[in-house]
C-alpha cells in the first residue's frame, strides 16, 4: 500500500506543481502582454508625434511658399517689378524668334539654339540657396516662373535659369512645357500656389 500512497502522493505534488507552473505561464502572459500593450502604446503616441511633427513641417513649408510667392504676386520691391518686366520681356523676343523661324524656308538659315541674358540671371537669389529653381534645381527661381505661368497666364513654354559649361554664369531659355521636367520639389511649389491662389 504504501507503494499505493507513494505514487498516489507523487501524483498530487506533481498535480501542485503543474498548478503552479500553469499559473506562473499564465501571470507571465500577462506581464509579457502588459508590456507589449504599454511598448505598442509607446510606438503609437511616438507614431503620432512624428506624423504631427511632419505636418507642422508641411504647414512651415506651405506657408514659407506662399510668402515667397506673395512676393511676386503682389510685389513690394522695384527689383521684382523689374525682374517680372525683364521675364516678359525675354518671352517676346523668343516668341519672335520662333515667329521668324517659322517663315524661314527649311533651306536657309534658321535659329537652333538661343542662349538669352536678363540682369536677374546675375542675382545669387535665383541661381544658390535652398529652393527649386527652374532647370538651374537651386535658388528661388520657380517663383518667378510661377509667376510667369499663373499671373500672365503663359502655359506653352517654361522659363528655365541653364549653367553655362564654366558653372559660373546663367542664361534663360524656355522649354516646351510638355516636355519640361519639374523636380519634385518645383511640382509642390507650383501646385501649393495653384491651390492657393488661383482654384476657385
């Protein structure tokens, strides 16, 4: 018998164990799930830090935009007048380029590549610094040419500031807008002033 109640004995502190086991797995789980809940909590307000972080940056962007462009848009300087009379300026004359080349016969001489020169070619405003420009991909030159797109309404060519060989001066041309590439950066500028000021 005594056999019997060994066995028997061995089998309820096994049982014990086994409880306590069980239970220790369990409140174990707990903790392991109550550190996952806290850690996802964590990774989610730090989620939505980041995503409110990025749109206080688009709203700082958006709005660093639509200063620079106010700028052309309603002019407050000589130098921007006379930089978007310049521009306009430039345009007719390509535009009579274009005019005579088009009543030249094929067989005779024709213009294949203008390289023009307008006094805002020289200013470090449109060609260096942080900023899309237009071609050049620096300086605040696409303001300019949104000018140029939204305000005279010019939407067949694009004003583009081109390095020369040397790096160390510029020349407008324009480029056909169809096949005119914009940087990402140009395409948000144009598009955050077209929602601005010119959708109805």
């Amino acid at each position: 018998m005594e056999e019997g109640t060994n066995i028997s004995s061995a089998l309820i502190n096994f049982s014990k164990k086994l409880e306590k086991f069980s239970k220790a797995d369990e409140k174990n789980r707990r903790l392991n799930l109550n550190r996952l809940n806290k850690k996802n909590g964590n990774a989610a307000l730090s989620q939505k830090r980041l995503k409110e972080s990025l749109l206080e940056s688009e709203e700082e962007r958006r709005t660093a935009v639509l200063n620079a462009y106010r700028a052309f848009k309603f002019p407050s300087s000589k130098a921007v007048e006379e930089d978007e009379n310049a521009l306009s300026k430039a345009y007719e004359m390509f535009k009579a380029v274009l005019d005579l080349n088009r009543g030249a016969e094929k067989e005779t001489v024709e213009f294949r590549h203008i390289e023009m020169y307008a006094p805002f070619c020289d200013k470090e405003f449109y060609t260096s610094g942080a900023g899309a420009g237009t071609g050049s991909g620096n300086g605040k030159f696409i303001y300019l040419a949104a000018w140029f797109r939204f305000e005279k309404k010019i939407t067949d060519y694009v004003p583009v500031m081109k390095c020369r060989n040397s790096g160390s001066s510029f020349y407008l041309d324009f480029e056909e807008a169809e096949t005119h590439l914009f940087s990402p950066e140009e395409k948000e500028v144009l598009s955050i002033i077209e929602k601005e000021f010119y959708c109805s």
